[in-house]
C-alpha cells in the first residue's frame, strides 16, 4: 500500500482567505466540501452518530471563529480536522462522565446499553451484495476499534480509514512523525490482538 | 536483524513509510521469513479491515444547521453579543425602577377606580356651597357650570364642592394663554351636549377628571395621559398641582379607600398652602369691574395680583392678609353682583388666597 501523494497547494486557500472577512458564503462551500469527512472521522472515534454530529457543528463553528488564527503553515483540512479531534477528545471524556452518571442511576437503569457499540446508525439500506457475514465482520471491527485506547483509536481512523499521511497525521494531532509511526504500528498490533480474540482465527 | 526489529518495521512498511536502507532491509528479511511474511499479510488483511468500515453520510440538513449557526455568530459574535445582552437587562432593569417611581403605585390604582365612582349616579349629592342658590334645578346648576367651567373636567365636580369647579376652570396662575382657553371652552361645549342627556355623562367624563385628579400624573412629564386633554395642556405648568386636587379630595365623599395614601398626601398638601377664597363677581361691562377690583385688592395691599382674561370672563387672583379679607368681600359687592361669599370659613392663616371670577350679568 503506497501513501497517497495529494497535491500540495491547497485547493481550500482561495475560500479561507475570503472567510477572513467574515463572509460566511464561502464557509458554506467548506462546510459541505469538509463536512462527510469530518463527521466519519468523528464517528469513527466516538462511536454515535448524533454526538458525532454535535460535535462537528460545534467545529466548524469554532473554525469559524477562529480562521483569522489559520495562519496557512498546514493545509486548511489539516487544520479543520484537528479542531473537530480535540472536540471529539472532549465530547468522549464528556460522555464517559455521562456514561458513569447514567449507571449510578436508579430511576433509569438501561442495562447493556453501551453507546460506543451502537454501529451505523445513519447508513440507509446496506448494499444488496453485503452479505451477513460481512456486516457482522464489520460490527466486530468498529467493536474492536471502540475497546482500543483514544490515542489508537484516533491513529487508525486517521491513516486507515481516511489515508491520510503520517506527515498529516503528525500536524492533526501535533507529533512528530516518528511518534506517528511507532504509535500506528502498537495501534495496529493491539487492533489484531483485539480482532484475534474476537473471530478467534485471525 | 531479527524478526522483532522487521516486525516493528512492517506496519511503516505497508505505507511506504520507510527509508530507502530500512525498506531494502524488510525486503530482504522477508524474502527468508515465512513468519514475517505471515505478520505482513496479517497487517495488510487488519488494514482492510479497517478500511472496509463503511463511510457514513451525513445528516441532509447538517449543513444547513452549521452555517444557521455560524451566520447568528457572524451576525452578532458571542463577544459583542454576550456585553449587549447584560447593558440591555440592566437598562431594562434601570427604566422598570424609573417607570415604577414616576407612576406611584398609589396614583394608578386610584386611577383605575376614578372613572368608576364618578361614573356612579350619586349626582347632585352635595349642594354647591359657594355659587349655588338654596336647592338649585339640576337645569340650573348645568348652566352655572357652563359659565364657570369650560374644561370637561369641571363635569366630576357636580358631586362635589361648586368651588373646586370654578377653580379648575380657572387656570389661576395665570400662564394660560387666550388661544388654550377659547379650545378649552369649546371642548367644555362638547362635553356639555353629551352631559344634558341624564345618564350617559358618565362615559364621556370619565377620562378628563382622572387625569385632572391625579397629581403624580401631572408631575410625570412623561405621562401619556396628559396629552390626551388639551386642558391639561393648557393648564398652568403645576405650580401646585397637589394643592388643587387636594380640595376637591377634600370634599369628596369618604369612599375612596383605596386611594388613602394618595389622600393623606394631598391633605398634606393643603395644610402647608394658603387657605383659598373662590367668588364670583356678576358685572356689567367686565374689564371696568376688572380695575376696579385690582384697585380694591391694590388696596388691601394684596400680592402677586394676577388677571387672566378669557372670551367673555376674567379671573382674578391674589394673596391677602386675612384680616382685610371681610373689607375686600364687602368692596367687591359695591362693585357687582357677589355669590360665593356667604359660606366663607373663618379664616386661621394669616394669609388668603382669594381668586375672583368676573362674569357678565345675564
């Protein structure tokens, strides 16, 4: 598998400079050009479609408020991804906090209920060639994806899910790149691990 | 190198992450390593894996909702918007305490009951003590109030004490121009057609005498209520405003409980001003009545001797020493016809404040 080489200029820059004005027409185009990736890569960490969602708005607006602080040294998508990471980080700590009050409860005991296991609630009809198998292979991964740690989790979503570069990668989340190589290689190690306990022959 | 180092490797490896040297090395490695060969393949098949999760798609209205949001903030940034809301809670807050003090709670609560009791049909309850005749026709006592009030507020005071009546139709203190007052008589006929029909007068009349009644409502410049009535307009800027209303509380009858705090405070009032004299003087050619009577006050040695001139009357006022007060009354009596001296209390201040009506002799 070879790294994607995207172009270098960044195809945002036009619109962004325009937005420094305060005009909010061309945030629109970046908000429908940006928004499918960002809330994948939102759901993907955190696991809930609407708290995803949530959570997207919220950075888009914040993007907004602060693209006079975009000062270009990343792509503008870099920059926009790792605003709506660190909202996802806090939007998780939220709801573990959340989760952990609702258990206490005992008006209103919701026994088994696990949000981060709740799968593609926003996917319409499943293609007609996917098989049950397939599904349940995939259920079984995004499980697997919800046990790992954040700091995994957000590693994998981020290079195998959307394929971005370890270059990437390292401005969204603010390390070096030979963190991001060591940290994606235990990531995936633990990921197998996980997947070889679950399906038992992997 | 062992498989430990090539296996820390692979996962770089499958994105093309290495260096030349590191990538060649792998590659060697594997050529002989069954078993990293098999990590590798593990890896690849894990990655898949991962990349086989299905994309989600967002919600069709997601954007929309985003940029409602974000044109609200760039509209009105959280920075600005959050110091405007508190300046307009505290201005708010500012204006409710002023509104509240300008119109005394006291003040609208009689307000609202006003209309209500002079809309009652207690009507010629109370003899007029100074312009009327023993038992005055209800006919009769109409017309003496078409001559003397011109203002519709005069229409209250048929319950009450004559004077008053005269008294409000007098803008005494004299800053009332001509003009005002010609407008006054007018609305005064208007009311008064309504009035001659027996019980309706009530409605009509409502309005003015609340108004003319309440003082906080006169000292309120900003009361919308004044400039409903042109009298009110007209009538002389408050010099004392209380101390006219504070008679015609006086004589009313004691059924107004409600309003006790506002009458306590006008009773107040009237005890610190001068005690108050109304006639009527019924002359023939009135200007000529109107030296003579300045002479004769001029005399008395009366202060602050004021003459306002209306379309067919004229009003006199002026402040007397009580003493010379029977002497004047009988001069003015050489000078005319006389009403409203024969009910004249004994007098315990030592100064007057004699107000004298000048009317032509029918």
């Amino acid at each position: 598998m070879i790294v994607e080489q995207r172009p270098v200029p960044d195809e945002d820059a036009g619109l962004v400079s325009l937005c420094k004005g305060g005009a909010t027409g061309p945030f629109e185009t970046l908000v429908k050009r940006h928004q499918k990736k960002m809330l994948n890569i939102v759901y993907r960490m955190i696991g809930d479609y609407e708290e995803a969602c949530d959570v997207v708005q919220e950075a888009f607006v914040s993007a907004f408020k602060g693209i006079n602080g975009f000062e270009g040294k990343s792509r503008f998508s870099t920059w926009l991804y790792s605003i709506a990471i660190n909202q996802a980080r806090n939007r998780l700590k939220q709801m573990k906090a959340r989760r952990q009050f609702e258990a206490r409860s005992i008006d209103n005991p919701v026994p088994g209920r696990d949000r981060l296991i709740r799968l593609e609630p926003a996917s319409g009809d499943p293609p007609a060639a996917e098989t049950i198998e397939r599904k349940e292979i995939q259920s079984k991964v995004q499980e697997c994806i919800n046990t790992l740690e954040h700091g995994y989790r957000e590693i994998l979503v981020l290079r195998d899910m959307q394929g971005f570069s370890y270059d990437e990668i390292g401005s969204m989340l603010g390390l070096p790149e030979g963190t991001v190589r060591s940290r994606l290689f235990r990531a995936r190690e633990a990921f197998m691990k996980k997947m070889k306990s679950h399906l038992g022959d992997l | 190198m062992d498989c430990r180092d090539i296996k820390e490797l692979l996962s770089a490896y499958l994105d093309g992450a290495l260096s030349f040297e590191e990538k060649a090395r792998v590659e060697e490695h594997l050529k002989t390593c069954k078993e990293c060969s098999s990590n590798l393949a593990a890896l690849k098949e894990a990655v898949s894996q991962i990349k086989g999760l299905k994309e989600v798609e967002p919600p069709p209205l997601l954007a929309r909702r985003i940029m409602k949001t974000i044109k609200k903030e760039a509209r009105y940034p959280l920075r600005i918007r959050i110091p405007l809301q508190a300046a307009a809670m505290i201005a708010i807050a500012f204006t409710s305490i002023y509104l509240y003090k300008s119109f005394q709670p006291a003040a609208m609560k009689e307000a609202k009951e006003l209309p209500k009791e002079y809309a009652a049909p207690q009507a010629p309850s109370q003899p007029p003590t100074v312009v009327g005749k023993a038992g005055p026709t209800p006919e009769k006592e109409e017309a003496v109030a078409l001559r003397n009030a011109p203002a519709p507020a005069k229409q209250e005071a048929k319950t009450e004490d004559k004077r008053i009546l005269f008294f409000r139709a007098a803008p005494a203190r004299g800053k009332a121009a001509a003009p005002p007052a010609a407008k006054e008589e007018r609305m005064a006929d208007a009311a008064l057609k309504k009035e001659a029909r027996p019980m309706a007068p009530a409605q009509p009349s409502a309005n003015a005498p609340l108004i003319a009644e309440t003082p906080a409502m006169q000292a309120a410049p900003a009361a919308p209520a004044q400039a409903e009535t042109p009298v009110m307009a007209a009538a002389p800027p408050a010099a004392a405003p209380a101390a006219e209303v504070a008679l015609v509380e006086e004589k009313a009858p004691p059924a107004k409980k409600a309003s006790a705090g506002a009458m306590r405070m006008k009773v107040e009032s009237i005890e610190k001003g001068p005690m108050e004299v109304r006639l009527t003087l019924y002359v023939k050619d009135i200007d000529a009545a109107a030296k003579n009577v300045e002479d004769v006050l001029n005399q008395a040695g009366a202060a602050e001797i004021k003459t306002d001139s209306f379309k067919d009357r004229k009003i006199q006022s002026a402040f007397l020493s009580s003493q010379y007060l029977s002497r004047v009354i009988e001069k003015l009596k050489s000078i005319g016809e006389l009403k409203g001296a024969e009910a004249i209390p004994a007098q315990e201040k030592p100064s007057v404040r004699i107000i004298i009506g000048l009317e032509k002799k029918s």
